[in-house]
C-alpha cells in the first residue's frame, strides 16, 4: 500500500487498541496515509496471531503487546478503539479527561468511505439480514460490499479504496458505543433484548447504544424498525428521517406485514407489494420478520417487486444459526450456536412445532432465563446443560422441564440422542456466550456438527 501524505493523518500519533481484525484494518490504513501508528493490545504476543504481528511491524507500526501502557495513550493525538475494547476501561478515561479524541473503527470508516451505508443492528438476526440483504442486491445488479460485524471491517472499504452502490453492514452495540458523526443512508434496527449485561451498567444503556444507529440522521435518511418490539414501537426520530415500520400482523402504521402467507410492503402511501414467502428456506416467525426488514430496504432503494419476489427463494441461512446438520434415526439435528442470548434462544425453540431436546449452557451474560424456561414449556421434552451457566440453567429450570448436566458437547449430544424419539429435534441453542469451553460460537457449531456427523457415520 503506497504511503500518502493525508493531512488528517500524516505525522499524528496515533493508537489503535485492540489487534483483531479491525485493529489489522485500522492499522494498514493509517500507516498507508503516513500516520505514527502503535498497536496497544492487552492479549500477550504468544496468544496473538503470528501473521498479524509480522504484518504490523512490517507496515512499520509499533506493537506493544501484554497491556495498554499509559505513556503510549497519553502521547496519542487519537485512538482508535476495536470493537473488542471495552470504553470504559481507566486508561481510555484518563485520555478523554486530557482532550485526545477516542473513536472507534466504525467511527473512522464511516468518515472516510464514500459508498452509501445500510447499517442493520439489533440483539439477533443482524449477520441473517446483512447476509440476505447484500445477496438481494447482488442478485439485482448491484455492486456492493458486505462487512461490518459479520465479518470484514468496513474500514477494509476504506482502505481499499473502492465505491461500491451500497455498503450492507452489520453493526454491534459494541461498535456504536465509539460512534460520534456515523450516518448511513438508511438504518434498520431488528430487536433490543437483554444481552451484553456484563459488559454494560443495564438495560437501559444497552437500549441507548442501540439506538446510536440514527442519531446523526436526518432529513432524506430512513430508519426501519420492528414494530412487534416493545422497545421499538414507541420510537419516533424529531430529526425528519422516515420511518418505516414492520411487524407481523396488519397494523395501522405499518409498512409491511403478513397476511395469507404473503408479506405486504409499502414505503409510501401507495397500495402495498406483494411476496409470496412459500420459497422461504428460513424457519420462524422471527425470519419473517426479518425477511420484512429486506424488503422494506430493497424498496426504499429502488429495487423494483419482481426482482425481490423472484430471488426470495435464493436467500439463505448462515453457519451457525438454526442450522439444517442432518437427521439420525428419525431425529432431526439443528446447530444454532450463534444464540449467544436468551432472546435469541426462545426465537429458536418457538421456530419448531415438534417436541425438541434443547441443548444450552455456556458462560453465564447476566441475563434472566425465566423467557426460556417458558418457551421450553410448550414443547421441550427435555435439556441438557452445560458450560458454567450450566447449575443457573438446573435452578431456572428445576420444577418446569426435564433436564440432565453434561461435562461437555460429546456428552451432552449423547444424553440428548438417548431422550430423543422419532420425530423430535435435537436443538443446540445455547442461550449463553462459548468462551467458557470454546474459542467462539463458530467453535462449539463446529464441534457439535462433527459429533452429529459421527453419529450419522455410526
């Protein structure tokens, strides 16, 4: 990447917290436009990515590794915070009470791409619609970068230097917590649950950081919202953005909704479109939704009804998220590693009408896991436990549903297979975070499939 004397960034010093793949990014940009630029990461250099550490020092950028130093921070003219970093660790404070600018990733690639953004937050089901909505655009014609949370940094946009029509990204409440001028054209928010309470002060301030997602928009701009959300329904934007609302059943209000196996969608005052979802692949009430939201951005971009109703049955799940692995002597397996959240977990419980055997546990978020155990009360014949959430689980559960503990995944997949009978689902929907026994939800997806896979060989 050739150097460019870039006067926002030539010559400053500047640090970036956090080496992950948006530190990575971060770093390539600004070593490319001839800042002074330092990696400060808390992980020792051994637990860090090899190829990462070679790479950023042969970019010329200095890594300080093992901790955040407070000289480094304070010497800063800026810092760029990873999503990875909490914001309010002392070292970050300290360099605000001193005046230096602290962003994040998201903050500085929303400054400097120039591609139009359609930013897509929410507890669950941002990487499902920012997966089918970029695919939905590219099956349209349209040249578009996909990215954000769900996987390459919106600052490789950046660095690359490329225009797409539109830039889909997925944002995390993480990332939106170092937002200051971030604007897309259009923002969609899907749901706000409890989730993250470990990391944040409560509910509350989670809510606010969701809701960052429009704060800098305005008139010309347009904000999607579940309607069937209790904590979105009320919002009402005073800054002119348009808002569309969608939820399941026909409101007054409402932009789209379902009705005889149809989602209507209108985003003016015109008679609504209709999309027959019978091609739909994604199991669930909350994939309706979720198809709502595309469609609604679809239109509000110009994409014409036919184009949308002919590649409706193109979309497709992702890894991880209530997951087809296969059947084994009539039972039925699903991976839905990725509900890292109670909500997350009840969506998929109520996405099935036939008896299952849950599989949760994990590293415990703070939540209340009473939502499950009444979603499990319709239809769970039994669950399995594990991971160090696994004894809050037992005491949540102890009276209402049949359950057994399990050392680990094998275990657990083995008692669950033995209660299963013809016909039911085995479903791993954790309802917790993986770090307790995996290095992430992809991990334990993985994990759980292969086992799967050696039953089926068995």
């Amino acid at each position: 990447m050739a150097q460019h004397r870039h006067p926002q960034f030539y010559g400053r010093k500047i640090v970036v917290a956090g080496l992950g793949i948006s530190g990575l990014w971060t770093a390539r940009y600004l070593a490319a436009h001839g800042a002074d630029v330092t990696v400060s990461e808390k992980r020792p250099e051994m637990d860090l990515d090899p190829g990462m550490c070679r790479e950023i020092r042969a970019l010329g950028v200095v890594l300080e590794a093992g901790g955040h130093t407070m000289k480094t921070f304070m010497e800063a003219d800026m810092i760029i915070v990873s999503p990875g970093v909490p914001t309010d660790i002392p070292i970050l404070h300290a360099a605000r009470e001193k005046g230096i600018q602290v962003i994040g990733e998201l903050e500085l690639a929303g400054r400097l791409v120039q591609a139009p953004v359609i930013a897509i937050t929410g507890t669950n089901g941002k990487s499902t619609v920012t997966a089918a909505l970029s695919r939905m655009l590219e099956l349209a014609g349209l040249n578009v970068f996909v990215g954000g949370n769900i996987g390459t940094p919106l600052m490789a946009l950046a660095a690359g230097g490329e225009k797409p029509d539109y830039a889909v990204v997925e944002v995390s409440s993480f990332q939106l917590d170092t937002t200051v001028t971030f604007c897309p054209r259009i923002s969609v928010i899907l749901n706000i649950t409890p989730d993250h309470l470990d990391r944040y002060r409560g509910y509350d301030d989670y809510v606010r950081s969701k809701l960052k997602i429009f704060s800098n928009q305005k008139s010309g701009h347009h904000l999607v919202l579940n309607d069937d959300d209790q904590r979105l329904a009320g919002i009402n934007p005073s800054s002119g953005v348009s808002v569309l609302r969608y939820g399941t059943a026909q409101k007054p209000g409402r932009h789209a909704y379902v009705k005889n196996g149809e989602i209507l969608a209108r985003t003016d005052d015109r008679q609504p479109d209709r999309f027959p979802v019978a091609s739909y692949k994604l199991p669930g009430k909350h994939n309706r939704q979720n198809l709502m939201a595309v469609i609604l951005a679809c239109r509000l971009i110009g994409i014409d009804p036919a184009v949308i109703r002919r590649h409706i049955g193109n979309l497709r799940g992702l890894p991880h998220r209530l997951e087809y692995v296969g059947e084994v002597e009539g039972v039925t397996y699903y991976d839905d590693s990725k509900a890292t959240n109670v909500d997350a977990a009840v969506r998929a419980v109520e996405s099935f009408d036939r008896p299952l055997i849950l599989i949760a546990g994990g590293r415990h978020k703070g939540a209340d896991y009473s939502p499950l155990v009444r979603a499990c009360k319709k239809q769970v014949r039994k669950a399995v436990f594990l991971g160090e959430a696994k004894d809050l689980l037992c005491a949540a559960f102890d009276g209402c549903i049949a359950f057994s503990t399990a050392r680990d995944m094998a275990e657990a997949v083995a008692l669950a297979r033995q209660s299963a009978q013809r016909g039911d689902t085995v479903l791993l929907s954790p309802a917790c975070a993986s770090f307790d026994m995996f290095s992430d939800y992809r991990d334990r997806g993985r994990v759980f499939k292969s086992i799967v896979a050696g039953l089926s060989r068995g």
